[in-house]
C-alpha cells in the first residue's frame, strides 16, 4: 500500500494531493500571495481528513516549476522541512507536466501543448503526449516569445492549449481542437505523475530537490551607475 504526499504552489493555485490505500484526496485553492500562509495548514488539514499521519507518507511529490518563483521556492522550502524531518525522498515534477495531465482528465486530451504565462512578454512552453495514462514530453521545455512557440514534430493528430500562457494565444497562432487559458496546475495531477515516477523508482533525497525556472537569470542585479 502505497502512501504519497503531493503539493503545488508553483503559480496562482495552491493544492496539495494525498494517495493512501489506493484513493486520492485533495484539496486546491486559487489564492494568490497566500501560499505560504496557507500551504501547511492544507496538508494538515488533508492528513486529518483520510485518517493518515504525516510518518506514514512514503515520498513527497512537488511541483518543481516553471512558474512564479517565490511560489517554487516555497514549495521546495516545505518539501525538504518535512522530507528531512521524516527522512523521505522525494519526486520532482514539471508544472507543465502536471498541465497537461489536468488537461488529460479533465478534456481527454491525449496531446497538450501546455503554456504558463512567465510574465516579461514570454510564456514557458513544452508539449505532452499520453502514454499508457501519462503525459510525456515530446522535446524540450523552454521559456520564449509567444511568437516562437511551435508544436513537437514528428506527431500527428489534434492538440488541445493548457495553461494561462494561452491568454496570448493569438500569437503564438498553432492550430488546436481546443484550450483552456484559465487552467492552473492541479496537486491531482501532480501525484498522478508522481506515482508513475515512484513505481519507477525516480524518487531522490530532499537534498537534490532544485527549482526549475527554464530562464538562466531568476533576478538580474543592476549595474552600478558609471
């Protein structure tokens, strides 16, 4: 019986997930700046609500980015407290990933071109496809104009927009069946590809857990007035 924790702060929503005998509850909420007040008292809260102490969670599942960058590092803030304190591994994932798994169960789309808005004119990007129930990366994730965005090649059949990165969608101007530019990450769907990852055995210790921002700079200094 497998018991897995999993949380996301990584954009405007706040969730968290929890799979114990074979049942998944969670527990999610869009409230921006609020994170970190309300992230523990949510696990607290879901912990209680399926009977499960939190030294029973095997591995502890987060949303590695990309998204905000205060949200990713409070999120692996709070993964490494618990996974060192309960000496657990844990199971980074991308919050595009999780996107396109949202959009998997939600709208049955087996190829998702998911999109964040990464706020400076520019959107992260990465396309999925389903396999065997889940998503998976056809290319690379990156962050760039909206302009530049394009489809994985080397896959036919329809595509279907996930994520507020859509809200430009008229530039990054790629053929869909359909899209939903309101989507946030879901701790849902998180664990659900945090579960495939733990049956592969792809857990690794809280000391390795590294935010994923896709742009090289998170903050560039200002030069010193000559």
């Amino acid at each position: 019986m497998t018991t897995l924790l999993a949380l996301d702060t990584a954009t405007e929503a706040c969730s968290v997930a929890l799979l114990h005998d074979g049942k998944v509850l969670s527990h999610y909420e869009v409230i921006p700046r609020l994170h970190a007040q309300r992230l523990l008292p949510m696990i607290k809260e879901l912990l209680a609500r399926a009977g499960v102490e939190l030294s029973e969670v095997e591995a502890i599942a987060f949303g590695r980015g990309p998204g905000a960058f205060t949200g990713v590092r409070i999120a692996i803030g709070v993964v490494q407290g618990l996974a060192f304190a309960l000496e657990r591994p844990v199971l980074p994932v991308s919050n595009l990933a999780v996107l396109a798994q949202r959009a998997f169960r939600e709208h049955g789309a087996r190829q998702v071109a998911a999109a964040i808005d990464a706020r400076m004119d520019e959107v992260y990007w990465g396309c999925y496809h389903e396999v065997d129930g889940e998503m998976r990366l056809a290319g690379e994730e990156a962050v760039l104009p909206p302009e530049q965005a394009a489809l994985a090649q080397g896959f036919s059949g329809d595509w279907f927009g996930a994520g507020t990165g859509w809200g430009y969608g008229e530039r990054i101007g790629v053929p869909l069946v359909g899209q939903d530019a309101s989507m946030l990450p879901h701790a849902e769907d998180l664990l659900t590809l945090a579960t495939f990852a733990w049956q592969r055995g792809e857990a690794i210790v809280a000391d390795d857990a590294q935010p994923v921002y896709l742009r090289d700079k998170v903050a560039t200094p200002k030069m010193p007035k000559a």
